[in-house]
C-alpha cells in the first residue's frame, strides 16, 4: 500500500463519473472538509487486511504529531503501477476505514471506483506532507531494503549551520535572513518529505521542449529520450567525463547486476540506504546496481597498486544505475529509478592524503557545475558527518566550508551507521521548495578491507585504502531537471529563460523570408556547420510571425531572418535571445562569437534533419 498523506486547511471533491463496474454508489455532489489530513491511498497486490491495520497505526502516530484527529480516506490508483483487483482494493479500503474508527479517528471515504475532481490545501509546516509506504509481513514488492535503509529511517540526527567562519550553530538558532534558500532546503531536509503535490516546472519544460517524456509501457521512473534531450544529455555525459578524465580518473565499464550471494557484495549493501531491483537468471537471484561501486572495487581488489599510484582514480559513467525509489516521490528528472551517474572513486594511503584528495575533488565538483551552468548561488550544500569525526577534524572540515564561502546545513550523527564517517553534496533547491542532490563526495572507511583491496607501501607491507566515493556533477539527469527549473526561475524573476549555449540542440536558426534564398542560406548553413555550430533551417509553409515565435518557444539563442536586404549587405540580422535585441553582424563574426562562448565544451552535431519541415512532432 502506498499513501500520501497531506495536512490540509481544505479539500473539495465531487465524483464525476464512474471508471469501474465494482465503483460504489455515490452522490454526484461536491463534499468539502476543513482542517483534516487526506490520505490518497493506493491499494497494491498482496495487500492485505494487516497492512490495512498497519496503515493506520502508522496514520495515528503521524495524527499525534500535528495534533489533529481527523481523516479522509481517499482511494488514488496513480501512486502505484501494481495495483490490486478492484474488488480486492476496495475491501481492503474498507478495512482501513474500519480500523481508523475503532482507533477513534474521525474518519471520512471518498467513493471508490469514481474519477472525482478535487481542490486542496495544504498547510506550510514540516510534517504536512509525508509519503508511507505499508508491506506485508511476506510478499510484497520485488525489491531488497537494505540494513542501512532502514536504520537511516530511524536515525536520529542533530542539525546546525556551519558558517564559513567556522561558528557553528543549531538551525532554530540561526538566523536564515539572507540565507532563505538555506533555510527552505533545510526544512525539507530535517523533514525529508519526497513526495510532491502538484507538477513541478521542469516537467512541463521536458516536454514542450520536447526532451524528455515519461514512457508508460515502462517501470515509473524509466523516462523516454526524444532527440533533442538525447542531445543534451550525451553533451553533459561527454563534458563531466572530459573533466573527470583531465582530474586523473582512468575510465573503465563495469557490469549493471551483481550476485546478491556476494560476501563482500551483500555486506556492502546492508551498509547502503537503497532499495535494488531483483533479476533471476539460471539459479543465481542477482540485483541491478545503484552505483558503480561494486564493479570498481572488485576490480580493483584484482589489480596490483602500489603506494606510488595513490591516490588511484577509477571512473565510470553509468548507464544506467537502478534504485526502486518509492513511487509516490518519483517525479520527471529529478528523482528516478533508472539513472545516468559519474561515478569516480579515489583510493588513499591515508587520512592525510585523503584530505588534500577530497578539497581537490571539492573544487572540481564546483568547477564542473559551473561550467555547466549552475553557479554557487543556484544550490545549497550540506555536509554530514559522525560526531568523533568531527571533534577529530575540526580544521579540515571548517577549510572545507570555507573555500565554499556560504553558511551550510550540518547534519551530525552521534554514531556511524554507514560506511562513510562524512559526506557532503550540493543541493538543488526548485520552485516547489524541493532539494535535490548534485554534487557529492564520502569518505569511506569500511569498503577497503570489505572488498580486499590493497596496496604495497614503502616498507613492502599490504595495506587497506580508504576510499572516497565521489560524483562531480551527480546523475545527468537530475542537472537537466536543474536547468530547467532554474530558467523558469529565471521567467518568474522577468528575465529570459534559456539554456546555456553549449546545450542547446539548435544553436541558430535561419528563416529565409521566401524559397528564392534558399540557396543562399544553405551556403550560409555549410560555414557554420563547417565550425561545429547546430544550425538548422525553417522551410515550413507558415507566416514569419509564427516561424519566429516557434524559435523563440524553442528557446533557440540566434535567429536569423534571411531576405534580399541581408544578401546584398553580406550583414545577417540576428536576434540575440540573450540580450533581446537584434543585431546586424557578418557569418564570420557570429561564428567566432558562438566559438568563444562554447570554447572547451563537447561539440556535437544536429541529431535531427536540417529542414523544419522534415521533422517528426514527438510531443502533441
């Protein structure tokens, strides 16, 4: 069973049609309830009516914590892609609204099997918004929910601000005045509420722009790749591992499942807070990786290191790494189940070497986002660490928020439950007021000896590394989802929402005002083809107003309106998206300007036909 559960000052709903042949008989009316927590509620095969009870125990407790009393049942099949048999789903509904009532909650259902409009809001504060997820004792979902998943769900931390001064204090102290963005991720942090209400920006972004879609025939957080987020995603994929590649790290390709019976792999992931998909081939039961974890250290368990070649840095890009995230917080870009992820790990002789490695790896990771498009004030970091760590270290970990130059959100844990002793990451806040990480580093101080790997030291002994896991950029798909809810910030804030230069699919486009120039345009299009740029032309049979908007729609940087007066003069008149003005500028000067602003990033070609009018519509 899956609910999501919202603390609401309202909700109205009315049923408007029945979708089923089991649908309850209701009342075409609209209902409405004031000051009551709604739980939209998904019933799953191998529910039963434990779970039900289950379900409401975990309901009362969350109810003693707003100190409210009073509920509304609401059946929602779009949180599950397994949902029970409908006669199944509403006996156990049924259940569930018994249970509250012999709990004495005040209790309310909307009628099942109905497609009901409803309105609603939901209150501010930390707990109005929580996701539950309620398994039977046996059966269930396919999935492995690791040791470390588990007792990160009940982990106690403490929290404070670390400011660059090196003064530290708890978050109900601090004053967040300059700092709202902190204290938005902050709040969703300490809540750590996945799950989102409405449609998030870049959603609707991935698709008009015609990106990224979700694909239905597929698990919930598979998403399909039309060319032109292709496109993208393979730019950012190049640029990271160029980056990674210029760092040091020697890319290798390591294998997406693994044998659960592992020993090394089985202990490592109870000491990880992830869930795994399961595949069964001939008689072994193996999982899909979430990271590249396991293939770099097995191989290089197998490789022969000395203590000359520490630190040792092995880099994967892949592709994919699988986590089966809860369904209700799977959502667009920004938390899926399928994802793209540069992995690059670093063996260390010791902790000294560990410390120059990491703030070295900590200025990469900055410089990667940058050049991506994310600058220091687009995201949030936090940095997580146990209390002896940190009563040790002191020195190092004030030098590391230093060199970030802004307060940072702490969170110490007074024991180690996981196999790193700290880890930070860079936090992307969106419009909805949700964090998502980017960047982020660990240090490791089990999976050296766990896995066997060792290196020669100058006295010719074998010794265990410790290990940092790092990712400069975090999952490629997850800085798309950034980009795009930074340019609808951008809009909200009346500037022009764009991509950066280097990412846009079409980087310039000419509309010839006739079909009489369009050779001359073509001659036009070869030179800057010839000088890496992506260029394509307008040839549909519709109205210059309507051709320029659709760029401008497209986001496309350079729009070039070709006529009579631009081929006598030699001179292009280009709108600038940037600035918003127009500008009459000769092909040789516009192609060294747009050389000059992608200098030192991946050039890659169109990957659709040239002509406008040759193109597919992949999104209606």
């Amino acid at each position: 069973m899956r609910i999501l559960q919202l603390h609401a000052d309202f909700i109205e709903y009315e049923p408007i049609k029945k979708e089923i042949a089991v649908a309850e008989e209701a009342e075409k009316k609209e209902t409405r309830l004031e000051e009551i927590v709604v739980l939209f509620t998904a019933v799953e095969q191998g529910d039963t009516e434990e779970v039900a009870k289950k379900a409401v125990e975990e309901v009362k407790a969350s109810l003693e914590q707003i100190k409210t009393n009073k509920i509304l049942i609401y059946p929602y099949a779009h949180l599950s892609s397994n949902l029970a048999k409908p006669n199944d789903a509403l006996n156990i509904v049924k259940q569930m609204e018994a249970e509250a009532k012999r709990a004495r909650i005040e209790t309310y259902r909307t009628p099942f099997g109905w497609n009901k409009k409803f309105s609603i809001q939901v209150k501010g504060h930390p707990l109005a918004e929580q996701s539950k997820i309620i398994l039977p004792s046996e059966g269930g979902e396919k999935e492995v929910v690791s040791q470390a998943l588990k007792a990160e769900e009940k982990l106690k931390s403490s929290w404070y601000i670390l400011e660059p001064n090196g003064k530290i204090v708890p978050v109900e102290k601090f004053d967040f005045s300059g700092h709202k963005n902190l204290e938005k991720f902050k709040n969703y942090e300490i809540v750590k509420s996945r799950a989102v209400q409405q449609t998030p920006p870049h959603v609707t972004l991935m698709k008009r722009l015609e990106l990224v879609d979700f694909e239905p025939s597929s698990d919930p957080g598979n998403l399909r790749f039309y060319p032109k987020g292709r496109l993208i995603k393979s730019l950012l994929e190049q640029f990271v591992t160029e980056k990674v590649i210029e760092y040091g790290g020697m890319e290798v390709e390591t294998p997406i499942m693994y044998d659960y019976k592992h020993p090394a792999i089985k202990n490592y992931m109870n000491r990880f807070p992830a869930r795994q998909y399961t595949v069964v081939s001939d008689d072994k039961e193996l999982f899909l990786r979430f990271s590249a974890c396991f293939g770099q250290f097995l191989m290089s368990k197998d490789a022969q290191i000395s203590y000359k070649h520490l630190p040792f840095r092995i880099y994967e890009l892949t592709r994919y790494s699988f986590r089966r995230e809860k369904s209700g917080e799977l959502v667009g870009l920004r938390r899926l189940r399928a994802f793209t992820m540069p992995d690059v790990h670093a063996l260390c002789a010791d902790m000294e070497q560990v410390k120059r490695e990491f703030l070295e790896r900590f200025k990469l990771s900055q410089d990667v986002l940058s050049e991506i498009g994310l600058e220091k004030e687009d995201y949030e970091m936090a940095i997580r660490f146990t209390k002896d760590f940190y009563e040790k270290n002191k020195d190092f970990i004030n030098s590391i928020i230093k060199s970030f130059g802004k307060p940072v959100l702490v969170e110490i844990w007074s024991e180690r439950i996981f196999y790193f002793v700290l880890k930070w990451e860079f936090n992307f806040v969106d419009c909805l007021d949700k964090a998502s990480a980017l960047s982020t580093d660990q240090i490791d101080v089990e999976n050296g000896e766990r896995y066997g790997i060792t290196y020669v030291d100058e006295k010719g002994k074998k010794q265990h590394p410790i290990i940092l896991h790092c990712s400069p950029s975090g999952a490629i798909e997850r800085l798309i989802y950034a980009l795009l809810e930074k340019a609808h910030k951008d809009e909200q804030n009346k500037k022009i929402p764009s991509l950066p230069l280097w990412l846009s699919p079409t980087q310039v486009r000419f509309i010839p005002i006739s079909d009489s120039f369009a050779k001359d345009v073509d001659n036009i299009v070869k030179e800057f083809e010839g000088n890496g740029v992506r260029v394509d032309i307008d040839d549909r049979k519709e109205t210059l107003e309507k051709k320029i908007r659709d760029a401008e729609l497209e986001w496309v940087p350079f729009i070039i309106v070709f006529g009579e007066k631009e081929k006598k003069s030699k001179k292009l008149s280009v709108r600038i998206r940037e600035s918003g003005k127009v500008e009459l500028v000769d092909a040789a000067s516009l192609i060294k300007k747009i050389k000059n602003k992608i200098a030192g990033k991946p050039v890659k070609k169109l990957t659709l036909p040239r002509m406008l009018s040759k193109r597919p519509i992949f999104v209606g």
